[in-house]
C-alpha cells in the first residue's frame, strides 16, 4: 500500500518541511536545487504545508530577472505548544510558538507531593486560561510537553517509582490531560527536559553535551549526535546511583552504598557540614556559606565536585561530550563546585578527549526545565512524521 503524500522519489511533505526548520525563507527554485526535485515536484509537496498553515509567503524579494520570486518561510505562529515544569515544591507552566519563544507563563508554588490530579487540574485550568488570554483556540494546541521530577518511563508518560512524588507512580499522565485537550502529550524527567533546554538556549551548534543537575538528587541528560539520548526504558544519565570511591559505606535511599548521591547532593553535604557543627539548613544557607567563603563549606562543595567529576570522567570516556554543563541548586556555588568537577575530569580523561572539553555552568538555570519542556513539544510537532500526519489528514478530510 502507498503511503498517501509520498512522492516516487522518496520526499515527503515533511521532509521537505525540515527545510524551513532553520527559521530562513526559501523558493521553490531553491528547494528544487536542494532537494533534486522537479518545481512541480516541490509544488505539490508545498501546498499541503501551505493550507495548513505551517509555511507562509514571507516578504517577496526580487530576483535577478523577471517576477519577483515568492520565498516561503516557517509560519511560528500557525500553532501553539505548552512547557510545564513541575519541581518538588514550584510549577512554571507556558504557551510557545513555533520558535520557542514564550507567548504566556505563569508560575506557582505547588507540591508536587499533592498528588497527580491536583497538579493537573491545576496545569489544565492555567492553559486554558493562558490560551483564552492569547485568544488562542484550544484546537490549536498541539503538543504540551511536561518535566517532572523523577523518574519517567517516555514512551508511556508515565513517572516510574519517584521517590518525592507520592500517588504518582505509574499513573498515566498523558490519559487523564487528554480528557481536557485533544494534543499530544510528552513526559520527561526534569533533568532530560533542561538538557534540552540548555542546548537550546546556550548551545545550539553542540551535537555532543551532557547536562548535569546538582541539587537535592543527582541526574543528567545526554545530548548525542544532536538527539537527547533516553536509552531502552528512559534511564539513561541516572548518574547518581553510581558507586564512587568516596561513598565507602554511605547508604543511600535507592537501598544500595556509595552511590555519588549519597555523598555529593546537597542534602548529603548539609548533613555532613552540620555533623561538623555548621548550622546549615538547607540548600541555601549552604550556597550563602560559600558565598561568605566559610571554609568547610567551600571544602565539603569541593569535594562534591570531585566526586562528581569521578562519574563524570567515565561519561567523557563513553560519550565524548563537547560540553559538560553543570546546573541544579548546587551550581550555584560556583566556582567551588565547578573546579571539583574540573580537577578529577581533567586529570583522568584521555587528552584527546578532554583538550577541548568545555565545563560550565548553565546559563539559563532555573529557566531551563520551560524551555526544554516547550522545545520537546515542538521537536514533536515539527518531525517530519507529525507534519505527514497532519498533510495526511488534510487529503482525506
């Protein structure tokens, strides 16, 4: 059976669509050149695009003889996407067009521990109200993506044994938000959702990243080959239960010892400063004890870092990133943490592996869990798979 939209020559309506992806305008003169198809070919792969509304005719800019040539541009506002970040104690939630700029947001304190239907009564009630606000139709929302703060089985949606998150284990998110909005639900963990979001925002151009999330657990997301990497169940990048040499006999909550968690998060650091007499409560009065260069305090962080830097040394082994950003509560401590990581990272990778190694702190920090959150829903609604589906549905309407 022939797919409908797909052309003899193998090029869909969405693949050519990935075109327009770069955000620039294009001719059809153009697309024929890049692509080896006739213009008639192109034509009639582009006026799907064109009555759906995802492509429209940008400026007209004259050519070198003859009619103007009519270029053709990525229509961001054709359709909306939603980011919701939910933390253990704070929610952001947002509407984004096509570029991943942020139409409306609004941000709440919200435990997490409220369980899943009081959280997404919350978020459904505050995109209505957000799209109602923009004057957008709920029809034109077409993916919502969605960061929480533990573990997430991404195929399914569904967060799998979170430790903070009570009543959540298993539940199917994206069922119960499809009671309300006919769109495509996407479900992650926080820290995959920031690797998306920091690459996005600060490093575009960085196919090979790791982003790793210090703060009252440890986790990172894997950028490879310009693709977030969740591995066969979505765990890939669980650094934090990883046994490090520091760890000795140290328990940790996931049942086993040593694990770089259970040594290095900030709530393994404040135990150990307030063993030694400090009085430190939370991540915050530990960051201001830095800040006041107390010197156990920038010692324990320190140490933090070297543990860190251990796993992360294995990581630039297997992955080669071109980046390592560090981001969560504990960055920051700045320096103090960075330099820890920094030592261990750099003394024991292999040369050609680390002599250009960047490792930094993340530059949109808090705001990261947003931007990724919207960016997963675009990267969806934007594949060429999702435009076919929707040219699809066009033709047979």
């Amino acid at each position: 059976m022939v797919e409908i939209n797909r052309s003899s020559f193998g090029l869909s309506s969405g693949q050519l669509f990935q075109l327009f992806r770069d955000g620039q305008p294009h001719t059809k003169a153009e697309l024929a050149e890049l692509t080896g198809l006739a213009r008639s070919t192109i034509s009639l792969r582009l006026d799907p695009l064109i009555e759906l509304g995802v492509i429209s005719p940008a400026a007209e800019n004259s050519s070198t003889g003859g009619r103007p040539s009519t270029q053709l541009v990525l229509n961001e506002r054709a359709f909306v996407v939603a980011g919701v970040d939910f933390g253990a104690s704070h929610a952001v939630a947002s509407l984004a067009d096509f570029s991943g700029k942020i139409l409306a947001s609004i941000e709440t304190k919200r435990q997490i521990s409220d369980g899943p239907e009081v959280c997404l009564r919350w978020m459904i009630a505050e995109l209505k109200h957000l799209l109602a606000g923009q004057g957008i139709a709920e029809e034109n929302l077409l993916a919502i993506g969605i960061g929480l703060p533990g573990p997430v089985e991404h195929s399914t949606g569904k967060p799998a044994s979170p430790p903070i998150m009570m009543g959540w284990d298993a539940f199917d998110v994206p069922a119960r938000v499809n009671q309300d909005f006919n769109a495509k639900v996407l479900v992650d963990n926080d820290v995959n959702v920031m690797a998306l979001g920091e690459r996005y925002a600060s490093y575009p151009d960085v196919d090979h990243l790791i982003f790793l999330k210090a703060a009252t657990g440890i986790g990172s997301g894997i950028i490879s080959g310009g693709q977030l990497q969740r591995g066969a169940q979505g765990t890939a990048g669980d650094i934090g239960h990883v046994r490090v040499s520091s760890g000795g006999g140290v328990s940790c909550h996931c049942g086993n010892f040593g694990c770089l968690e259970a040594v290095a998060s900030a709530p393994a650091i404040i135990k150990k400063l307030v063993a030694d007499g400090l009085p430190i409560r939370n991540s915050s009065d530990l960051i201001d004890a830095t800040k006041r260069a107390k010197v156990e305090a920038i010692q324990a962080v320190r140490q933090a870092g070297r543990d860190i830097g251990e796993v992360l040394s294995t990581c630039v082994s297997l992955i080669n990133p071109a980046v390592i950003v560090i981001g969560g509560s504990l960055a920051s401590a700045g320096e103090h943490l960075i330099a820890g990581v920094r030592e261990v990272v750099y003394a024991r990778s292999m040369p050609l592996a680390s002599e250009n190694l960047l490792i930094v702190q993340s530059k949109v920090g808090k705001e990261g869990g947003i931007i990724g959150a919207n960016v997963m829903a675009i990267d969806y609604v934007l594949d060429a798979e999702t435009i076919d589906s929707m040219v699809n549905a066009l033709i047979t309407k």
